[in-house]
C-alpha cells in the first residue's frame, strides 16, 4: 500500500483509507478481522463519524479492538460533526461536544482529524474558528478538514479558521463524476456542461487540500454497488476486461481508476468483507493507462466533447 504526504500535515497515510459507517452492526470478532486486516494491508487511516450507527460505529471500533495507546499510535482516526437529528448543526457548543462524545466512544484523547461533515446554512465561522483553536490548544484535534463543501464555503471558513483545511470529503467515483464532466465540457450547451460545485476539484488542487472521495463504489447518493450490476453493462464489460488484463478483480480497478486522477486523491471504502478489502488494496499496485482511465469514463456512459 502506497503512502501518500497529507497536504498541510505532519503525517503520511495510506492512499486508501478505511470507512466505517457500516460497522455497527458487525460483530467484535468481525471488527477486529476487518481492521486488522486493513493494518495488514498497510491501511493506517480510519474514517469515522458522530453519527454513524448513532454513534455505535465509533464506540464497537474501539470496544472491538481493545483500543490502547500502542494500537492508537499506529492509527490516523479521524470523524465528522455537524450533523444532527433534522439540521445541520457547525456551532461552537456542539463542535467541541461532539468532539467530545467521539473521543470518549473512540476511547482516546485525541483524533487526528475532525471534518465538518456537511454545510450547515447556518454556520458562523467565526464560532467554528473559536471552536477549532481551542480543540487544537487543548491537543484534542490535530487536524481539520471539511466534507461536501464547495470552494466558497471553503474561502469563507477561511477568513476566520486560523488552521489549515487539510481535507475535502466529497462523492466522487465511476458512476459519481460531477467534480470532473464540467472541466471536460467547458463551453459546451449540454447539461454535462454545469458546473454545480463552483470547480471544486480545481480549487482543492490549488490549495492542497486532499479530496476524499466517499462511497466510491455506489451509483446515486449510495443506492447500490454499480460492479457486477445490471444497469451497468458496458461499464462492467469494460472494467472487467481490464482487470482480467491486470490480474485483479473489478473492486480494484475502480479504486484504481480514482487513484489515477493527479490530484492525488485519498478515497475512503467502505467494504465490511476482509477478503473484498485485500482485493481492493490491490489498486494501490495498478496504474491505469491515460486510455483506459478514458475508456472506463465513457463506459460509465459519459461522452467526450
Ligand atoms: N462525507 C460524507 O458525506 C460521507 C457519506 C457517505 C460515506 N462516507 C464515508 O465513506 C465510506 C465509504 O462509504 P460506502 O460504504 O457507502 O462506500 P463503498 O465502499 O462504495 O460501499 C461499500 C458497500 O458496498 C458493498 N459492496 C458490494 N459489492 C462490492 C464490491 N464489489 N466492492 C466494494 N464494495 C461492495 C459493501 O458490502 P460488503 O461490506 O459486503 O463488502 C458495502 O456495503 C463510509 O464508511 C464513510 O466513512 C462519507
């Protein structure tokens, strides 16, 4: 497993991270199976959320794994807040309350990243800068970042936030290619054409800030896995061809084709199958070709200008 420099941090991690939002109704030995073998794999960052499994994810992960500060050394926890029940919520008082329902279930002092998960309307970043310095001062969060935010809301938290923003965690995957068909169809009247992220990926570029592609094997906003699906024939004959060429499954190739984009994207999976997750590590090996990263975007049923 390739190891990437986090823009803006003091540390390396795996170019493929860990999600767990799917963990909580798993067993103790099967999160400890599926963990272990991301170590094994060379997977040393975990994806978490306040909210997921209402907050079992978080808490079965550290319970499962006997969380202690040898293991903890060798992770980069991060998580997310601001969601609540019915709103969005980046207040001060919930941002440091919410850290600290995570670092209790996370069963540690401190989380290597916290993320704003999705905009609140809202928000007030002066009270998120306040709520940011004090969990830096007082060692409870090392690193922040943000989720599914567009450049603007990203430049106005920036006017306040002292710190750097290290993360955007966006959806993006074969089926999911929003932040790529408008740079590809500049200039064109067709509906590929709309930039609906303010450009994104170009802004996260620019200003180092590591995207994290989230779900990226579902189609929609996470309805199904488009490998070995129906609906799409043409994407799976082409993937599949060029896995049997490379010698790896299907899961591989579609991280593989993520992986290629050069801005170094780190892309969060959220398989809960040991065997499927040592597949997928297989991608951190692959390179796709400029062509065949092409030919697997067409197949997807995008066209070219
Ligand atoms: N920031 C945000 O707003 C946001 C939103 C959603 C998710 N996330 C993060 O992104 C992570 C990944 O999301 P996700 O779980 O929706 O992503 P995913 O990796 O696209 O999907 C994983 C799911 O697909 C299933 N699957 C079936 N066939 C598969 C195959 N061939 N290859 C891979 N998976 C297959 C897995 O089942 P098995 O378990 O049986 O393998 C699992 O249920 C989450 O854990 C979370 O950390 C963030």
């Amino acid at each position: 497993m390739k190891q990437i420099q986090i823009a803006n941090s003091d540390f390396h991690a795996s170019e493929i991270a860990l999600g767990c939002m799917r963990i909580s109704e798993l067993s103790n030995q099967e999160i400890s199976s599926l963990v272990n073998t991301a170590l094994d794999e060379g997977i040393n960052f975990f994806d978490h959320a306040d909210i997921y499994g209402g907050g079992k994810s978080e808490e079965k992960f550290a319970e499962a794994l006997s969380m202690n500060p040898a293991l903890r050394e060798k992770m980069i926890l991060q998580t997310k807040c601001g969601i609540r029940q019915g709103y969005f919520d980046f207040s001060k008082e919930h941002i440091l309350e919410a850290v600290d329902g995570s670092l209790r279930r996370l069963r540690t002092d401190y989380v290597d990243v916290l993320l704003l998960h999705r905009p609140d309307a809202l928000v007030e970043p002066e009270e998120v800068a306040e709520a940011f310095t004090i969990l830096q001062n007082n060692g409870k969060v090392k690193h922040f970042g943000v989720s599914n935010q567009n450049p603007m809301q990203i430049e106005l938290l920036r006017k306040f936030v002292k710190q750097e923003i290290i993360f955007n965690q966006l959806q993006f995957s074969i089926t999911n290619t929003g932040v790529i068909d408008a740079g590809i169809n500049v200039n064109m009247e067709i509906d590929a054409s709309v930039d609906r992220d303010g450009s994104i990926l170009d802004y996260c570029r620019l200003n180092d800030i590591t995207i994290q592609p989230w779900s990226p094997f579902q189609y929609g906003f996470f309805e199904g896995v488009f490998l070995d699906n129906d609906k799409f024939p043409e994407l799976n004959q082409k993937i599949n061809a060029i896995a049997a060429a490379k010698g790896v499954t299907n899961s591989a190739i579609a991280i593989a084709w993520i992986l290629r984009h050069p801005a170094r994207m780190q892309p969060i999976v959220g398989t809960t199958n040991p065997g499927r997750l040592r597949d997928i590590c297989k991608a951190s090996d692959v390179t796709l070709t400029r062509p065949e990263w092409y030919e697997i975007y067409t197949a997807a049923g995008n066209k070219l200008p």
